[in-house]
C-alpha cells in the first residue's frame, strides 16, 4: 500500500469516527401487564425486578447492563407469551403496573401477516391462535371457507399467546406495542 493511499484510508477512519451517524430509533418494547402510560411508567418504575421474578413464563425481562434503560421492565415474546396471570400487578412497590383484571389489561395489538398465514394463502389448515386466545370470537375469530384467522385489535389484550402458538413455518402473527 502506498503513502496517498495510507493518508486516505486514515482520513476516512477519522471521518467516520468523528461524523455523527444517523441513529436509528430503538424499537419500541411492550410494557407488562397493567402499566402506566409510556413515560409516567419509566417514571413509576424503580427496576426492583419483583416482575420478572413472580413471572410464571418469564417473559418478563430487563435491558442488558449496557442500555440506557437498564431497570425498565418489558415483555419478550420471542420464546414464550404472557397468560394473564397477573401476579407482575400484585407485587409491584410502586403501582407502575396497576392491578387490573386481565380482560382489562392493553399490552399490545395482533399484526397479522396474511402473506404468511397458512390458511390465508392456502397453505394448510391452522386455528393454533384461536384455540390459545383466551377471548375467542371477540379478540379473533375464523372467517371464510378457508376459516382464517381475522383479528380485532380492539378486543385483543396483547397477551402474545397467538405469536407464540403461530408456526415456526409461518411466523404471521406478531404483538406490536401501542402507539
């Protein structure tokens, strides 16, 4: 390698570290069960991890040590969902997670992914996200010929046993958090 190449490389090195990068906004995390609205909850919370560790499926999980949010609380649905168990409600010190009965409880709402979904697109039959939904014919029900699943996001308490029950081959259905 050459000098003119040497002093090139090294000023696209110093442009780059010194440059701000633009930052890309952190997804937003769904909230446990019963929790203030967004910033009166990070507000309440005092990170004593009571939730997570009354939490019956463990989906309930804190920011790794090096997150600016570290001590905030928030659902995982990657592996496991939430069954409404309430009990993350019951032990909170601070009332950052009101106790609410589970039909009242908002954690997120249903996407679904009809491109994805085996009885939408003809692929199979599956009413894996009916059968778990513990508000069935209100929060989802099976419609057509094909008796596909037809979410109602106003009904639907975000609890993620739909996502967690959808099959690996389709992964359709996701929990988004509120707006």
């Amino acid at each position: 390698m050459n000098r003119r190449a040497l002093v090139g490389a090294l000023a696209a090195a110093v442009t780059l570290a010194v440059v701000p990068r633009r930052v890309r906004a952190a997804p937003k995390k769904l909230r446990p069960p019963g929790a203030l609205p967004a910033g009166a909850f990070e507000e309440a919370c005092i990170g004593c991890f009571r939730c997570a560790e009354v939490c019956p499926t463990k989906v309930i999980r804190f920011p790794s040590a090096f997150s600016l949010d570290v001590a905030t609380p928030y659902l995982d649905f990657e592996d496991r969902a939430c069954v409404l168990c309430m009990k993350c409600t019951q032990v909170c010190p601070t009332d950052a997670l009101l106790k609410l009965a589970a039909e009242q409880v908002k954690v997120g709402v249903p996407k679904l992914t009809r491109s994805q979904c085996l009885p939408w697109t003809g692929q199979g039959v599956c009413r894996l996200c009916y059968q778990v939904c513990p508000y069935p014919d209100r929060a989802v029900e099976v419609v057509g010929p094909q008796k596909a699943p037809l979410f109602h996001p106003e009904a639907c308490v975000g609890c993620g046993l739909c996502e967690e029950a959808c099959p690996d081959t389709a992964r359709a259905i996701v929990i988004e958090p509120l707006s």
